[in-house]
C-alpha cells in the first residue's frame, strides 16, 4: 500500500509528489489529461509565452524611440502558436523526468475516490482510489492519505448568447491562430481580462472592457488598479467599470453587447468576446457515492495544513478556492505532504505574492494600508515614482511607483503594491523582507547594483 496517492498533476501535485519522494513517502500521481495542469497548458505558461511575443512586437514597433530602424512588423498567429506548443511541451517532457528520476508512478485516467463497507473513510485506514484511463479500464489504487489537486475550470455567468461562436474564455482565445482580431469585447476586468487586453493591445486589437466592479482588479491596492485604467485608456482601450453586462446576439457587425450603467442602458459590438469572469473548483468524477467531504459552493473546505473534513484526505490549490495561484498551490501542496509525513509544518501561513503580467507589471504581497487599519495596525505608507530611476527612463519605461506599507512605531515592512518594470520579480525580495519581519533600514541597508531596477527599491525604503 502507498502512503500518498495525488490526483492532480498541476503545481498543486506534482511539486507535492517530489517533496513525498524527498520526505521518503511512497507516492503515485493520477492525471486524467497531460502533465502540468492549468498552470502549464492554458494558464500562466501560455499566456506568458503570448505576452512576450506580443511586447517583442510592441517593442519592434516602437523601437525607433531608441534610434533603431526597422519595418513594420507582422504577425504569424500559427507561428506563435507554434511556439507556445514547443514552450510547453518542452516544460512537459521536464516534469516527466523529474517524475521518472523520483520513481513517481503516473496513472492517466481520471481518479475517483471510493468507500466500502469495510473501507469506512473517516476510520484513518486505507483509501482507495479508482483510475479510469481514456480506454475505460480500471486501476485500483489504495494509500493511507490522499491529496486532491484537481484544480479549477472557467466559471461562466448566465448571460443570454454566452454560447455563440465567437464568445470564448481563456481556454478557448489561447490557442486561436486566426488573423489578428481587429476588436476584442472582455467582459472581466480581473486578472486573465487585463493580461489579455495587454496582448490584444499590443497586437494591435481594439480592446474594450467591461468589469461589473467599480474598479480593475478590485481585489488589489486601489491606486494599481486605477493606474492599470489609465495606462489601458492611454494605449487606446475602452474601459466601463460598474457596468452589468445583460446579452450577446450575433449581428451582421460582430457579436453585440448590451450592458447598463449608472447612466442607463449601452451597447457595443466587437468581432470576438473573452469572458473572464472567475473560476470555479473543479470536482468532476472525483468521488463517489458517501465520500464527499465538506464543500461550501464547490469548493472543498480544509484547515491550515490542507487536511479535508475526511481525515488523510487533503485538498491543495484552486479546488479550495483559497487563491487562485500556481505558487500558492504548490506552497500548499509542501505543507500538506510534510503533515502527511509527520514533519514540522509552519504555524505562520505561506505569504503569497500576487503578480500582473500587464505593461507595466503589477505585484503586490502582504498587506494594503486598509488592510492593516482593518487589523487594528497602526500604519502608513512611502510612495516613490519610478521616473527618477536611471533604467527606466534609459528604456523608456511608462511612468510607474513602489508604495510600501510599514508598522509607524517600529518601521517593519507589512505590505508592498508596486506598478514599473520588473515588478514581479523585485517583489520578492520584499516578500523576504515580510516573513522575516525585516524594518525599512535594515532593506534600505542593502547595497543594490547601478544602474538597476532594484535600486527603486532602495528608494522606497528610505524615509
Ligand atoms: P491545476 O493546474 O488546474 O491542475 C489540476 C489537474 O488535475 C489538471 O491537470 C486536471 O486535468 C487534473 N484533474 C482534475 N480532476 C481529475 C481527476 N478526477 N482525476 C485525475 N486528474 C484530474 N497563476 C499564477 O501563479 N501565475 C500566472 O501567471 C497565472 N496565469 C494564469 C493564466 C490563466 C489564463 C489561467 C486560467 C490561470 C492562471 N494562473 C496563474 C492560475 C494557475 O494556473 C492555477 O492557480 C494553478 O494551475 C492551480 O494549480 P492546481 O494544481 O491547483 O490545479
Ligand atoms: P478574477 O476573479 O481575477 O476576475 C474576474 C472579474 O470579473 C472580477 O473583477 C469580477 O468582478 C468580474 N465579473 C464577474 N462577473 C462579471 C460580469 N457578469 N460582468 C462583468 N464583470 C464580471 O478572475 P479571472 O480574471 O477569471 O482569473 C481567475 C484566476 O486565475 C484569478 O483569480 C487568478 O488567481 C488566476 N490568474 C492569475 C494570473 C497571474 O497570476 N498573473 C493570470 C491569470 C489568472
């Protein structure tokens, strides 16, 4: 008998299945699909790999800002998607490797959770896991813990002619390899909106956005969403927030939307349609009858280290609905194989940082400045503005800022939102700097290199 089976084979459960083999725990993985989950197939690989092309494009186009000469240039939708296919098939073959070399089994099929009679579930004893494979045979698999990592899948309002040729979600616009699009309707301005719009900007698509919210990506520090606004507005895109779409139809124009706002009732009409509205947990065919643990709106519910209401079972990544994000299901998948295999688990939760691929860049970890009053935190924050730092404006980079959040008494670091180049990678270093509860001069006493991005961050830090 195994010690962990992991049905899942996205970031939740592969990198949980090599800390099982690291941990000396017997693990098997079941995928009902390919290797890589979301994350690597139509997730965060994908449409980086199609962000990048798109601001190679944007760069050549704009490229006689730094003297060059160049034609215009054009697209090869086909070669791109080339490209992304060879992107991920080459990370796929990496994952299997690495499986190989941990002596990890890979079932493909979909897995399903069973109980008998004489297997009771909740009594902590074995469990069994079902494999169905594409062919419909069946492997009975049986460990003493299970980790669900089955992700997530598109979630769709119920808007009239949502199901018309032409209306999409992320799953489908990844990989379409048409002519560019001349305009694209997204009906979300979230996360996957605003990274497609930055795409279809830049590819030269007539980008409009309707997000029901008052503001883009709500969820985050009020001023990048409201910069993120003003730097789509500035490059051409048409932007409605609070407003509540009611229907699609066909037309002879292109599929047409109408949607009110405070004013009253709008309409606009776009060749395609991305909705990018959320996504829900995705359990489909995972357990059979009397095995359900405790779920609230599909989404599984777990405790701090991931156990479900089911001893030995655990859920990690988007099937929790905690956060949506590939490092965040990977830190949870870590916690939850060294519960498993009865190791120290840290009380303190995993800080995740959130990261936009927009132009520019978004990323934020820790708290807001609201957040923290909300906690009862005495705090402020330092706002610097990345016009005075020599590599942005060498590149010609858009006006963009760092704020950082700290403790007004002790000056410790809470909370970071930036908006410039290379914010997803620089806000690591302040995601070092909150778990060790490092202060504003212990950062700014680090000697950053010249000219850099980061000696922004040296900026931030000094008050
Ligand atoms: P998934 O990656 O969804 O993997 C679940 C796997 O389980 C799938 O392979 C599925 O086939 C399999 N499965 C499901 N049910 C069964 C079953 N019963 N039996 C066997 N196998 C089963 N996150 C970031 O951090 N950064 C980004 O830049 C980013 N970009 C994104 C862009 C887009 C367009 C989207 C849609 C998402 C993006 N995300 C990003 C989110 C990220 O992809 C997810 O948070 C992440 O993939 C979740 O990992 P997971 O392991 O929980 O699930
Ligand atoms: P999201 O939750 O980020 O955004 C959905 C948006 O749609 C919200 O602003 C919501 O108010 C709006 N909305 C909902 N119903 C609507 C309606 N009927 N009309 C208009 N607007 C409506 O979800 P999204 O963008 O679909 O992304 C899903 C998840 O994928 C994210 O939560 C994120 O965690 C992950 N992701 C992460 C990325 C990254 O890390 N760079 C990139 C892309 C996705």
């Amino acid at each position: 008998m195994l010690d962990l089976i992991i049905i899942g084979a996205g970031p939740g459960g592969y990198e949980a299945a090599f800390e099982a083999a690291r941990l000396g725990l017997s693990a098997a993985l079941v995928e009902k699909e390919v290797l890589g989950g979301t994350c690597l197939n139509r997730g965060c690989i994908p449409t980086k790999t199609l962000i990048h092309a798109a601001d190679v494009y944007r760069e050549i186009e704009e490229c006689g800002r730094f003297g060059i000469v160049s034609g215009r240039p054009s697209v090869d939708m086909k070669m791109l998607q080339e490209h992304r296919k060879t992107t991920v098939e080459s990370l796929q073959k990496g994952i299997a490797m690495r499986l190989k070399a941990a002596k990890i089994p890979v079932y493909q099929g979909t897995g399903t959770i069973q109980s008998d009679e004489e297997n009771e579930l909740d009594s902590g004893k074995e469990k069994q896991v079902c494999v169905t494979a594409p062919d419909g045979s069946e492997t009975l698999l049986e460990a003493k813990n299970i980790l669900i990592a089955t992700g997530s899948v598109p979630s769709v309002p119920p808007i009239p002619g949502s199901d018309l040729p032409g209306v999409m979600t992320s799953d489908d616009l990844l990989f379409y390899d048409g002519e560019p699009l001349e305009s694209l309707l997204i009906i979300g301005g979230g996360v996957i909106g605003v990274e497609f719009a930055g795409i279809g900007q830049s590819l030269g698509t007539k980008v409009t956005i309707l997000e029901v919210l008052p503001s883009l990506i709500a969820n985050m520090d009020r001023e990048l969403g409201q910069s993120l606004k003003l730097s789509l507005k500035k490059k051409g895109a048409d932007i409605h927030t609070g407003a509540k779409v009611s229907a699609l139809a066909q037309t002879p124009e292109g599929i047409c939307c109408t949607y009110t706002e405070k004013d009253g009732e709008h309409s606009c009409t776009a060749q395609a349609v991305l909705i990018a509205t959320g996504r829900r947990a995705y359990t489909g065919g995972l357990f059979s009858a009397g095995c359900t643990p405790e779920m609230e709106r599909g989404r599984i519910l777990v405790n701090d280290w991931y156990e479900t209401s089911i001893p030995g079972i655990y859920a990690v990544g988007d099937v929790n609905g905690q956060i949506q994000l590939a490092h965040a299901a990977t830190a949870q998948g870590l916690r939850a194989v060294r519960h498993i295999a009865g190791r120290a688990v840290d009380a303190e939760p995993d800080l995740i940082p959130s990261c936009i691929y927009s132009s520019p860049e978004i990323a934020s970890v820790g708290l807001t400045a609201e957040e923290a009053k909300v906690r009862g935190i005495t705090a402020k924050s330092h706002k610097i503005l990345s016009s005075a730092n020599g590599k942005s404006v060498l590149t010609l980079q858009e006006r963009g800022f760092i704020k950082v959040v700290y403790e007004t008494d002790t000056h410790v670091i809470l909370g970071v939102h930036l908006l410039c180049a290379r914010a997803t990678d620089m806000v690591s270093e302040f995601a070092v700097a909150i778990r060790e509860k490092l202060t504003l001069e212990q950062m700014a006493a680090v000697v950053r290199p010249h000219p850099s991005f980061s000696e922004m961050i040296t900026e931030a830090v000094r008050i």
